[in-house]
C-alpha cells in the first residue's frame, strides 16, 4: 500500500467508475482492479460493492475513503511546504517519444505556457514504435504516444506483458492515404488499394512493427504490389517528397490537420476496415508526473479526446 494507490482508491470512488477512472489517470483498467483487489485483500475487508453500471463505496470503503483523502491532502501540504520560494529556479521536465504521429505544435506551446517554472525542458523523440517502446523501458521517455494498427496493437499486448509495460487507448479511427492537395486522386472522399498502388510510396524505416504488419497486409492482399517506394530518414523528409511529387504516405486522421496546414490533403483508405489505434505506452508500476499529467490533458484536449 502506499500513497499512488491511494489516490487511485479516492479517483476510482470519486468517479464511481474503474473505466472513468482509468481514462482520468492514464491507467490501464486491469491495472486499477488489481489495486483495489489487493487493497481489499490486504484489509480483509470489501470496500467497493460492484455493478453493472458501476461501483459504489461500502461502510468501510467510506471509512477507507476519508482516511486516505487526509493522508493524500497531508503529503500535499509536506510537499507545497517543501517547494515553497522554489518555483521560480526548479526546472520542470518531461520526457515523451513518438511512433506514426504528427504531433500539433499547439501542444508543445500551450505545454509551454501552462507552466509557471522559471525553466521548461522537454525531451521529444519523435521515432518508430519499436524505439518508443525502449525509451520508456530504459526511462529516456516517461511515456510514447503511437499510433498501431489492429495486428501492431495485438503485437504490442504481448510485447507489454513481458516488458511490465501497459498502453492506454485514447482513440481510434481508419487508416488514410496523404497526398500533395492537386493530386489526381484527391477529388474522391475514399480511394481503392489497386488505384493507388500505381505511384510511388514514401515511408520511414522499418521496424518489428511494421514488418509485422506488413507481412499481415500481404496476406490480407497478396496481388498488391507496390512497384515504387521511397525510405525517408524522418518525417519532414517525406513530406516534402509528397509536396513536390505524386507520391503517397499511408497514415492516419490524426496527423490530418497538422498536414493541411502543409499544403497536404488526405483521403480515407477504403479498401480494409483495419483500424488505427491512438495509445498511450508507459511503464506499468510507475505513476505519470505531474509534467506528464499536464502535457496528456493538453494533448487530449488539443485533439478532442
């Protein structure tokens, strides 16, 4: 027991709810159930009379919600006592990567502005799935946020498990071809695989994920072949290669507005009904900082999560 778990415990009473919860926290569901089983084990005592619709507090889970709300609003006078006269020479940090995403310059400035530390540093790397996940397992990023496909989020469960990492989804939606805005193909809404596969495609480098589903994608269609395709280093690079060219990137709705903006215009891919998946992957045990905390809200609410 100790005091993360506790405001776990209040959030969960608090919103009735370990999937309301879960969402508020960043935490995976399973991971908030096991807290409150443990809990509950530990004390010997239920505190959460559960139904259908939701949870509600028993005679000892509101003995056990009133305790823990002192002691959680007691640490937090130990720890504003302690930074008190500080503020303006502590530096905040947050350390994120980045897989298959355009993140919205809005985000970083508005991150910027939130905070009243007299220094801000942020860590991004913006990479490939395969190497978000090992920036949050060797603690270079805090947390990614990626962008996975059905066979990629199916990868990434078992990868997880064995890490001790967990993801959470924010979002989901289908995939979407971006192309330079006089293309000729971008007067239709929605696009065939066999009528797009005729020019070249540009992507990143390679990695176990997208190997993966790749191979997936080939099974799934295996006369599509895709004659012409261009690796770019980094995402700037193959934007401007779309920009000046009939070439195309497969990607997904939310990098569509930070593309527009670049004079890129992009139609859905109407030829699977396999999904993307907006996640957030982090290290299972360890509770997000409040810099992490203050960038998630401001990317959910910059993306309209």
């Amino acid at each position: 027991m100790n005091i993360q778990h506790l405001k776990y415990i209040v959030e969960i009473a608090d919103c009735k709810s370990v999937t309301k919860a879960s969402r508020k926290l960043y935490v995976s569901q399973p991971y908030l159930s096991k807290v409150i089983s443990d809990f509950e084990a530990r004390l010997n005592k239920q505190i959460f009379i559960r139904y259908n619709n939701g949870l509600e507090l028993t005679a000892s889970g509101q003995k056990v919600y009133i305790l823990a709300q002192s002691i959680i609003d007691q640490v937090n006078q130990l720890d504003n006592l302690d930074n008190e006269g500080v503020s303006e020479t502590v530096e905040s940090k947050l350390s994120l990567s980045v897989g298959n995403l355009i993140i919205k310059g809005s985000v970083i400035s508005d991150y910027f502005s939130s905070c009243d530390f007299h220094r801000n540093h942020v860590d991004f790397c913006e990479t490939t799935i395969e190497d978000c996940i090992k920036n949050v397992e060797d603690n270079i990023s805090e947390f990614a946020i990626i962008v996975a496909d059905d066979f990629q989020k199916a990868l990434l469960t078992t990868i997880s498990d064995r890490k001790g990492l967990t993801y959470i989804q924010l979002d989901e939606g289908y995939l979407f071809y971006h192309l330079q805005k006089d293309h000729p193909l971008i007067i239709q809404d929605k696009t065939e695989l066999n009528k797009i596969i005729c020019y070249p495609y540009v992507r990143l480098k390679t990695d176990e994920f997208t190997t993966f589903s790749s191979k997936k994608f080939r099974e799934e269609y295996p006369d599509a072949e895709i004659n012409k395709c261009i690796v770019a280093s980094n995402i700037p690079s193959c934007l401007n290669i779309i920009k000046t060219s009939n070439a195309f990137m497969i990607g997904n709705k939310w990098q569509i507005s930070e593309l527009r903006k670049a004079g890129i215009s992009s139609i859905r891919f109407s030829s699977s009904n396999r999904k993307n998946h907006l996640l957030i992957i982090k290290k299972e045990m360890a509770p997000f900082s409040e810099e992490a905390k203050r960038f998630l809200h401001i990317f959910r609410n910059s993306y309209s999560l």
